[in-house]
C-alpha cells in the first residue's frame, strides 16, 4: 500500500455508502458496497491467509480508493448495481457468480404492472434492474419501499377475488380505489428511488403535501407526510450489515452499558420487549433475546394478550407478569438486562409488573423513540440519559428495539391475516 492510500483510507467514514477501488492507471477495477466504510475497505488490506487467488490478486493491483457516502444501507445497494453496470469493473466479473444475481422486473408497458425478480433477463420491452449480488437483501430492501410505494407483485386481474390480493390491499402493500395513470406515476417514484434519484423523490413529495394542505385535504397530506416519515426511516434499516463491526461494536457496548448502568456483570442476556395492536385489537408482544450482543433467535418468545385493549401500559405489564412468573424464569433462564420499547410509561408498568413478581434484582430500562433516549429508575425517580446517535451502547439497543418490534409487528399481522381469512 502505498502512502497516499495508507492517509486517505485514515479518513473513511463510519457510514454506509459504495467504495471504487483504482488501478494505478486510476482505472476502477472493483465496485462494493458497505454498511460501514471504514471497516470494510480497510479489511481489504488486513493481512489473511483464508482469502481466495482472485480477491488477492485484486489488492495487488489496488492503487487508489474513492467512495460516496450515502444516507442509508438501501441506497448503498442500489447504487452499486447502477455503479457495476456503468463502469464494469473487471473484478467484479470476476469475483462474483452470476447464478447468485438478481433483477428487479417491472413491466411500464402493461396497464397494471407488477413487481417480480428473476435471474434471467429477456428481451420482453420490460424494464430490468440491476443485477444485484445479494437477492436477500434487495428483496428485503424492496418490502421496506412497498410500504411507501405500493405495488402488485403479480397481475391485479388475474388475482382478482384472492384473498392475499384483498389483504395485501388492506395491509397497503397494493393500491386500492386508484386509476392505471395513477398507479404508474406512484411505480416511477419507486424506479426513481431505484435508480438513485431519492433526493428528487422527496423534493416532489414535499411539494405534493404542501399542495394538498393548501388546498386543505389534510388526508392526502397526512398520508404524504407518512410517505416521507418513512422515507427518512430507511436509514435505521439494516439490509446487509457489516459483521466485523457488529461484532467489535457490541463487545464495546457490552461493556459500557456495564459502567453506564453500573451492573454487576456484562449483560450477557438482554431481553427486548414490544406490544403491537390495531386499535386494541389483536394485541400480542414479542420478547426477544440477545446473547453476548447477538440475535438468538431460539430464545425469542411471543404473547397473545389475554384481554384486548387499547392501553400499551396494561399490556405491558401483563406480559412482563407474564415473564417474570417462576415457571418462565426457570425454563427459559433470567435476564442479565431488560430493555422496553418506550418511554417512562411503558418502563413504569413493567417495573410494577417486575416488582409484584419480587425480581427487583433484574435492571430494567427503557429506550425512547422521539429523541433514543435511554430511561432508567433509580432511587425513586426516572432519569434521562442522551447518548449521541453513533454510540456503540445506542446502536446496540436500537437494533434490539427495532427487532422487537419487527417480532411483534409479524406476530400481530399473523393473528390479523388468520381473523381475515377466517372471515
């Protein structure tokens, strides 16, 4: 490595975005993505006996390093497909296996297109693109934008009377009550976003809105706004990750929430806790569970609340009741750390529920999600902590958070699309 890269690469950022490596004729000879940057690039350069003849060959020939930074992991996966196909880097070719690619397929030309993926692109004048190297995360990344941007993910007419075709709709994952022009100006938002062009997306929403409250249909507005709400929370989705730094990140935050909370011990269990309802209907919670820092799936556990209410403190506190039983702690073990989905109120009516149940030893906190504030009880008061977003102990617990309340949300849209069919 030479000197230059050595002091450019002490600058890579802890953000998401796409990197390009360079030959020393400055040609770009690889194309990637990361979660983290700094990480990933870097590790191109960290000495490993277990990496193949190609990838080796790939650093020999690395010169130079550039990289854009981008707002979310989602954007970072679309980018590099546009990126790989614009440039055509020589290692990319090389180093990946097209029977592991992807393409997004949409069809502009029909009068109801439809959303599908495929491996093998046809001449058929449909749009394709792509492709992407990890189908996983770019199918993922596609059912976060169909909740912004709803789409059919087969022909409308020929699911016509489908019950999945009638729940999708009801869940807004398709349209509902919308004309063919209508919809495919709603598709371009999502080829747009595709393609890059987020920042446009959101400058013609905004404008949407504003047109709408001018002209006083605050529906509209309302639901563009929630459009644009859930466009900014992309960023916190995790679509591909970045393990080495998973891994350094929760050991660090392991750590630290030991002297931030002045535990005993490192928190080796921490459990996750979410309720989830329509209206106080089908109410159910998610406890998950995390091990030294990591999802351990064969751990988690979910709640039909016995009585449906609309009151997230009471159902809090059944559940922590629930929980904090003697036959659950004795076969499903004792939490190090239990973390709350909420603010004071939540905390306050598992801590009741925690207390009745006589486990005054087990810390309890609460995460809140206006400003991620950490909440804790201590000597007969609730205080605040404020961590800055990029902590390693706040990212730790907001991927515990938002994995208990995906755990939750799928549980209840379980309960909900079995009461429809049932109908």
């Amino acid at each position: 490595m030479n000197s230059e890269l050595l002091t450019k690469l002490k600058t890579l950022p802890n953000n998401p975005g796409v990197y390009f490596h360079k030959d020393k004729f400055g040609q770009i000879i690889y194309i990637g993505k990361a979660a983290i940057l700094k990480n990933r690039v870097k590790q191109y350069f960290q000495k490993k006996s277990d990496i193949d003849l190609k990838t080796k060959a790939l650093v020999v020939e690395i010169a130079d390093t550039d990289w854009v930074e981008t707002d979310s992991e989602i954007d970072a996966l679309f980018l590099e497909a546009e990126m790989v196909k614009r440039y055509m880097p020589k290692y990319n070719i090389l180093l990946r296996d097209d029977k592991s690619s992807i393409f997004i397929r949409i069809d502009m030309k029909s009068e109801w297109p439809f959303v599908s993926f495929t491996r093998n692109p046809i001449d058929d004048g449909a749009e394709y693109f792509g492709p992407y190297f990890n189908g996983f995360a770019v199918k993922k990344a596609l059912r976060y934008l169909r909740q912004i941007f709803p789409y059919y993910t087969k022909n409308p007419r020929s699911d016509l009377g489908s019950k999945k075709a009638d729940l999708d709709v009801h869940l807004g994952l398709s349209p509902a009550d919308i004309t063919s022009n209508e919809y495919k100006i709603n598709l371009r938002k999502l080829i747009s976003y595709i393609k890059g062009d987020k920042k446009l997306i959101i400058k013609d929403l905004e404008s949407e809105m504003k047109s709408a409250a001018k002209k006083q249909d605050f529906e509209t507005a309302t639901i563009i706004r929630n459009k644009l709400n859930n466009l900014r929370e992309l960023k916190r989705r995790i679509m591909f990750g970045d393990k080495e730094f998973l891994d350094i990140s929760k050991d660090l935050a392991l750590k630290e929430l030991v002297d931030l909370l002045k535990l005993n011990k490192i928190p080796v269990r921490i459990e996750g806790y979410d309720i989830s309802h329509l209206s106080g209907t089908n109410v159910v919670a998610s406890m998950v569970v995390f091990t030294n820092g990591v999802s351990d799936r064969a751990q988690y556990r979910k709640f039909k609340i016995r009585v449906d209410k609309n009151d997230d403190f009471y159902n809090m506190n059944e559940v922590i009741t629930r929980r904090m039983s003697d036959k659950n702690l004795k076969s499903w073990g004792v939490p190090d750390l239990v973390l709350i989905d909420g603010g004071k109120g939540q905390l306050s009516a598992a801590l009741k529920a925690r207390d009745l149940m006589s486990q005054t030893d087990i810390p309890f906190i609460g995460l809140a999600k206006r400003d991620e504030q950490i909440i804790i009880y201590d000597s007969g008061k609730f205080d605040e902590i404020n961590l800055s977003k990029n902590t390693h102990i706040i990212k730790l617990l907001q991927r515990i958070r938002d994995e208990s309340h995906r755990f939750a949300v799928s549980y209840h849209m379980i309960l909900r699309r079995n009461k429809f069919i049932d109908k």
